[in-house]
C-alpha cells in the first residue's frame, strides 16, 4: 500500500493560483487511481478531479472544470493539482487519494477509497 503526503497549499488571492503535489511512497503507485478532494469549514469532503492509473482517464467535479487540471507523473510517483483562477469558495483543506478502483469510480467511493494523505491547507482571500 502507498502513503500519501500532499504540499503546496497556501494562502492566495483571488484569480491567483496554485499547484499542490501528491507524493506517494511504497509500492505500485502506478497500479492506483489517484484523486483529489477537498473539505471546506463545516462541510463534507468533496470530490474535485480524479485520474486513472495511466494518465488516460481524468474527471473533474463542475465547479473547477476549466480552472484545476490534474496529472501525475509515475515515474516520480507524484499527482499534482494545477489550481488557477482560484475563487474565495475554494478554501479548504485539499487531500489526495489512491485507490485501486477506476477514476470515475472514485467521486462516489469517497467513504471507501483506501488510502488518504494528511490534507494541505488552501486559503484565497477576496
């Protein structure tokens, strides 16, 4: 099984960005789907985009679609979250995820999902 440490939150301010990382260690971080999702003050976590084991299949959640682009790179065993455009309602704490489920699988598998890094803060400012 992998772990998960995610980095690169931080406070900015609106229409800035940001690009969190995912770094994974252990086995078989490439055999995993990898997602991030994120958790607002007083709110549930939320799914913000998924990606399949290879890079081929991505899913975003509607909210960030044309401003969060996801990727990884397998042989740095890394996923990253490019966050631009950055909007006030998307300050919470930002995890990432590896699960052995398809990417599309995982937005609905949120309670199930196996493995889950410590989360990283992101606060836009208005």
């Amino acid at each position: 099984q992998v772990q998960l440490v995610e980095s690169g939150g931080g406070l900015v301010q609106a229409g800035g960005s940001l690009r969190l990382s995912c770094a994974a260690s252990g086995r078989s971080f490439s055999s995993y789907a990898m997602g991030w999702f994120r958790q607002a003050p007083g709110k549930e976590r939320e799914f913000v985009a998924a990606i399949s084991w290879n890079g081929g299949r991505i899913y975003y959640t509607d909210s960030v679609k044309g401003r969060f682009t996801i990727s990884r790179d397998n042989a740095k065993n890394t996923v990253y979250l490019q966050m631009n455009s950055l909007k006030p309602e998307d300050t919470a704490v930002y995890y990432c995820a590896a699960d052995r489920t398809t990417a599309r699988d995982m937005a609905h598998r949120i309670r199930n999902l196996e493995v889950w890094g410590q989360g990283t803060l992101v606060t836009v400012s208005s």
